[in-house]
C-alpha cells in the first residue's frame, strides 16, 4: 500500500512539474453594445438593399444612404473582440519558447474581423473605417520566438508596430470606437492603418530595472534591393509605477495603403419597393486599390500618476508620407492581399505631413467606478489638390495618387493645391463600472471636429458623382455608446 501511495505521488509530481515547464493559454475578449451617431449613413452590421426612401444612387450605380444620425449594434466599443493562444515552453537557464496566435472577430455577426473597404463594396455604404485587418485567420498576430530572463525576447512573423503596441498604456481614452488613436490605426502604423500591423517582422524587446529597448525590422523580399517594402523601427524608454516616457521612430518603404475599388454596390442598381420586393442588377466583384507611400513617423508619450487616484497621459506624433522609393519595382505586386484582388497600385503624389498631440487623464472615483478624459488634436499642414469630384466643396482631394501606367520610370510630382490643410480635434470621454475582475460596463461619447480640407463628405443624393448639389459637406461628428466588456 504504501509502495502504490509512492508511486501515485511521483507520477502526480513529474505531471505537474511537465505542466510547469510547458503551458497554452485560452483567452480572449467579447465586447457588445449599442452606439448613435450623427452626421452617418449605416450603422447596420450586416449587408442589405437600402429603401429607396432612405437613398439615391450615383451615376456610376449603387445606393448611397443619405446622411444623418444613426443608432445600431455596437462590436468593440472599448475593445476589439478577439480569440487567442499563447503559450510557454521551459527550455532552462531562464529561457523559454514562445508563442502567440491571435484573431479579431466581429461579435455582432460572428465573422473574422475586416476592413472597413472590404465591407463598403457589398450593397449597402457600410460606415466603418479601414483596419488592418484584412480576413487572415489569426489577423492581429501569429508569431514564435524565444524569451530569456537576462537578454530579452526575440519573435518572428506578423506582429503589431511598436507604436501601436505603445498607445494602449499612453492613451488617456483607450477605447477602440471613442479614441482616434484606438481607432485609426493610422496612428499605431507610424502613417498608414496598413503598416500597423507587420507581416514577416522580427521583434525584439529587452526591459530591466524600468528601462526599455526594443527594435522592430521587417525585409521586403525582393530580390536586388533589400529596401524594397522593408520597415525598420526603434523604440527606447523608462518607466515604474509613477511615471514613464517612450519615443520611437519608424519608417517604412512602399508602404501599402488600401482603398476602395468600385465605390458602388455589388447591387449596381438596388432598390426596395414599398411591398418590400427587392430588386437587385447583375452584380460587379468586389475589388481594392493600393497606394505605395514611404512613411515615416516619431512619437513621444508620457504618463504620471499624480496620486494613487489621479492619472496624466499625453503625447506627440509627427507623420510624414511621402512618394514611394521604389514603385517600379513593387507596381504589379501583390496582386492580392488578405484574399481581396488589388485591381490598380497607383503610386503616391504627394508630400503628407500630420502633427497629433493629445492629452487627458483618468481617474479612480471609486474601486470599481473609473473616469477618462481626453482631447486630441490632429493638424494637417498644405498640401493636395482640391477633391475634383465634388467640385466647388473646398475639401481634400483624399487621393493623392497618379495610375502606375502614367508614372513608371517617369517620377512623380507633389501636389500643390494645398486643400487638405486643416485639423481634426476630438473631445472623448469614457465611464467604467467594473462587476469583477473580468467583467464591465462602460458609457462612452466622442464629440470630432473638423476644419478646412479635414471636413467630411457623404453623397446624399441621386445624381452624377462629379457634381457638389450631389454631396453633403459636415464639419462635425458625434459619436456615443454603452456597452459591456467580458475577458476570459
């Protein structure tokens, strides 16, 4: 009995000492809710024909939902809803292999998360904004590497730009639909939302006694010039429990940027009669273009827990896009990317320049009651041209591009027009309630403002794209929601 008892514990020991060395973790999130939203078309998540009533349609076909304010589901309003693994194995001496597999979904309709352009080419004007997630099955993140207590850890495969690993910690309002740093990924892609995750990149990141290094660097592949596609990024910074600071500088070579192919619908002439009988034409495929740009981005952030309640976050992001380096060689590649077919790479024109700074604060009103604040200001200097197709509005251009057949071997010229010169600021704040540990309620507004060429547009109307009476021009836009978030 006692030599049956022996060999039970030594058998439960060895089992758990071979679970310690080697671990996969399950964990995601899950967040739902209901959102408004002014000066919008569709909010709906899923694909439908728009009554005639509600829309017009272009002279290029499509039904276009006339602006106003909207009220529907809400997926990810604090955070993207998301499902993945990660695991350890213990190799000894303080190193470990590591791994992480991680996809977004859409809650609402149950489908991997998309790109916004992808969703605006079915038959109804999604309003949604680009991502950089494109329909990868793991789309936020596949990677492998090893980690070691003294030397850091080394990752290899698609993994996040440092500076969209840095703005969760150092922005005042982290929430995906209530932030332009959470939502535009343009930010955390040091210029273009594509660039905010990278595919083929190496990583490494070293941290000891509050002090940070980490580099990121990605080859293009292309044989005969390693520059080509290739992103190089660095990051150096300090932080503890009161106070941190981060700067990081990136650049990017021909940088992809993806857009809309047929701004009209699968259902090219879609209607709904009053019976509710819907009428649909031939349908055209779904396409995307692609914009190379070479980007290059600094960023400088800072925290301070003031008191043991009271929190401060701000920071600085110049963005510079430019002309590619090195369009002749990367015009006819890929032709496709995330599964959708690139129609047309055009190469960008002009010289970009944004300046974002931004500041706020949180605060802990009670242990499970916590307050966020922020405001955000985005400044576009001169530079495009006035948007042709809707003449006489005195907006930017959105463009900025020239079709590879005009400018192989031939250069490019920077536009010169200067109409996209103006601001986007943002008003945000958040409330949280926390049930547990796993588990909260949130309220959260966000009021944007915008100014000269920033100013938006929607088509509110029948009539020929080209013509501004076809056009609505809004200079303000506010969005709200409430919602509940579950961790696991």
């Amino acid at each position: 009995m006692k030599k049956s008892l022996l060999a039970i514990a030594a058998i439960s020991a060895f089992a758990s000492a071979a679970q310690a060395q080697s671990s996969v973790t399950v964990y995601g999130i899950i967040d739902v809710g209901v959102m408004g939203q002014t000066n919008t078309g569709n909010l709906q998540q899923g694909s439908y024909i728009v009554p005639s009533s509600l829309g017009g349609t272009g002279a290029s076909g499509g039904a276009y939902v006339k602006p106003g304010t909207a009220v529907g589901g809400m997926g990810g309003g604090e955070s993207q809803s998301r499902l993945g693994f990660k695991g350890s194995e213990d190799l000894g001496n303080g190193t470990k292999a590591v791994f992480l597999l991680e996809a977004g979904f859409n809650p609402m309709t149950g489908s991997l998360a998309d790109s916004g352009m992808a969703v605006a080419s079915k038959s109804s004007a999604q309003m949604s904004g680009d991502t950089s997630l494109q329909g990868q099955l793991f789309n936020r993140g596949a990677y492998a590497g090893l980690s070691n207590d003294t030397y850091g850890t080394l990752t290899v495969g698609r993994q996040q730009n440092l500076m969209l690993d840095n703005i969760p910690e150092y922005d005042p309002v982290n929430a995906q639909l209530f932030s332009p740093l959470a939502y535009a990924g343009s930010f955390g892609g040091g210029g273009l939302t594509d660039n905010s995750r990278v595919n083929s990149a190496i990583k490494y990141v070293w941290k000891s006694n509050g002090f940070n290094v980490n580099a990121l660097y990605a080859p293009g592949g292309i044989a005969g010039n390693y520059g080509i596609g290739a992103t190089s990024a660095a990051q150096v910074g300090w932080s503890n429990s009161k106070f941190g600071v981060q700067a990081i500088a990136q650049h990017t070579n021909d940088s992809m940027n993806l857009g809309l192919y047929n701004a009209g619908a699968e259902c090219t002439t879609g209607s709904v009669s009053a019976a509710g009988t819907v009428s649909c034409a031939t349908a055209t495929v779904p396409g995307v273009t692609n914009t190379y740009n070479d980007t290059t981005s600094y960023m400088l952030t800072a925290k301070w827990e003031a008191t043991d309640k009271l929190g401060f976050k701000g920071g600085y992001q110049r963005i510079l896009v430019g002309t590619p380096s090195n369009f002749a060689s990367v015009e006819n590649t890929p032709s496709t990317t995330g599964g959708y077919a690139i129609t047309t790479n055009y190469a960008g024109t002009y010289n970009l320049q944004r300046n974002a700074f931004w500041l706020g604060a949180n605060y802990q009103f009670t242990p499970t009651i916590k307050g966020s604040i922020g405001y955000y200001d985005v400044i576009t200097p001169q530079y495009g041209n006035p948007q042709t197709n809707y003449a006489g509005l005195g907006v930017c251009q959105g463009g900025g591009y020239t079709a590879n057949t005009a400018v192989s071997g031939t250069g490019v010229v920077n536009g010169t027009g200067g109409a996209c010169s103006g601001s986007q600021q943002y008003y945000a704040t958040m409330v949280e309630y926390s049930l547990s540990k796993r588990t909260n309620l949130y309220a959260a507004f966000q009021a944007t403002v915008l100014t000269g060429g920033q100013r938006q547009t929607l088509m509110n109307a029948a009539g020929s794209t080209t013509s501004a009476a076809s056009y609505s021009v809004y200079n303000n836009q506010q969005t709200y929601g409430v919602g509940i978030r579950h961790m696991f």
